[in-house]
C-alpha cells in the first residue's frame, strides 16, 4: 500500500490517502459520475484519509435521494475530492477518493489502474456499465 497526496485545483484542500492504485479504481454511469465524470479509488481502510489543509473549504454536494453518502468538493474552486458513507451493500462504511487529485501518482501508475466500469444506472454496481464510451 502507499500513500498518496492530494489536492483540488486551487491547492486550498490538501490531503493524505492510503491505497494502491493498482488494486483497481471504479468507474460508473449513474447520474454523479457521469454529471462530474468522476473516477474513484477506495481506501482499503475508511479512515485511510487524512485531511491536511482546507477544512474550511470543504463542503458536500447536496443529496435528494437520502443516501448515506457525501460527496465531497472544494467550495472555492469546486475540485471533487472524495466520496465517503455508509452503505449496507456496499459493505458499511466506505472511503472513495478523486482519482484525478493524486498528485504523486505517476502517468505510468495513471494508465496502468484497473477500472471496474459499474453500472450504477441501474442501481447495479457489481457488474459491468453496458456502455462505457460517454462516461
Ligand atoms: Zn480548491
């Protein structure tokens, strides 16, 4: 396992995570990920994040569906930086950081991570999107 640094656009929030990008990222197609493009890495550990600068500035994208679930951005320059909750199928609580925040991530490490693409659209994330290309 390593631990990364990272940080949103303005450099405002800072942050350390815990994980291995080789132990594969997620993609997924459901209305979030694809509005936001978003593209995660889940912390074996849920507290495997360590918040370093910005507590001010984070702040969580509003919900209508009442999951437990933030997602969390950088109200000053509105960089994603994690998702973290508590969901039964999803095994409890979890720690899902903003790939594209990394910033000591290799282009090597980058484009070598495994991307499970899931198809949140129908609520369905263990298997595989049908279509992947817009996402
Ligand atoms: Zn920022």
């Amino acid at each position: 396992m390593k631990t990364y640094h990272g940080s949103c656009f303005c450099g405002g929030v800072t942050f350390e995570a815990d994980g291995d990008l080789a132990d594969g990222t997620m993609r997924c197609n459901c209305s979030f990920c694809r509005k936001t493009r978003y593209w995660e890495m889940r912390l074996p550990d849920p507290d495997g994040l360590r918040l370093l600068t910005g507590a001010d500035l984070v702040a969580d994208t509003p919900r209508s569906d009442g999951a437990e679930m933030h997602n969390t951005f950088c109200r000053r320059c509105g960089t994603r930086l994690w998702s973290a909750g508590n969901i039964e199928q999803m095994g409890g609580r979890f720690m899902q950081v903003f790939v594209p925040t990394l910033d000591d991530a290799t282009e090597e490490e980058l484009i070598a991570a495994p991307i499970h693409w899931a198809d949140g659209a129908h609520d369905n994330w263990w298997n595989e999107a049908p279509e992947t290309r817009h996402l």
